[in-house]
C-alpha cells in the first residue's frame, strides 16, 4: 500500500514539472483570452453580452480567488467522499 501511495505521488508531480519542463518558456494562457482573440478576428464588431459585476484589481488576486474555489470544492468533494465512506464502514 505504502509504495502505491509513493508511486502515485511521483507520478503526479511528475505530471506538474514535466510540462513546465519540455515547453518552459510557453505563456500558459486560459482559454478565455484564446476564445476572446479568436471572437475579434471572425467579427470585429462583437459586443459582449454584458461585462463583470466586479474585476479583481490584479492578477493575482485572480489567481487567488481562483485557488480558493478549487480549494473549497476539493475539500467539499473530499468531505463528502469521506462521509460516503464511512457510511459504508458503520452500516452492517
């Protein structure tokens, strides 16, 4: 069981630090600015739908708010893996 755990665990920093690795100077970019240059270049005259409630006022603030939400739904997703499994464990 121990090795699995170690196994798994390097492969998955391994899938982290390859990537950054092979292609290091790339710009990884969201597919929000990808789609939004895409849009302007087939129809330059699009207008958006409607704009943002609140724009975070820097880019790291938006990769922060964007970590806190994976963070609270991996903790919600694990929660509630956990509760399943306990369940099973406690039924007869």
């Amino acid at each position: 069981m121990r090795t699995k755990n170690i196994i798994l665990i390097i492969i998955v920093i391994m899938l982290a630090v390859i990537p950054l690795w092979v292609k290091g100077d790339a710009e990884f970019s969201g597919a929000d600015g990808q789609a939004e240059v895409v849009i302007t270049q087939t129809q330059p005259d699009y207008e958006p739908w409607f704009s943002s409630l609140w724009e975070p006022p820097s880019g790291e603030i938006e990769s922060l708010l964007f970590a806190l939400q994976a963070a609270i739904g991996a903790g919600f997703i694990g929660y509630f893996l956990g509760c399943l499994k306990a369940r099973k464990e406690t039924t007869p």
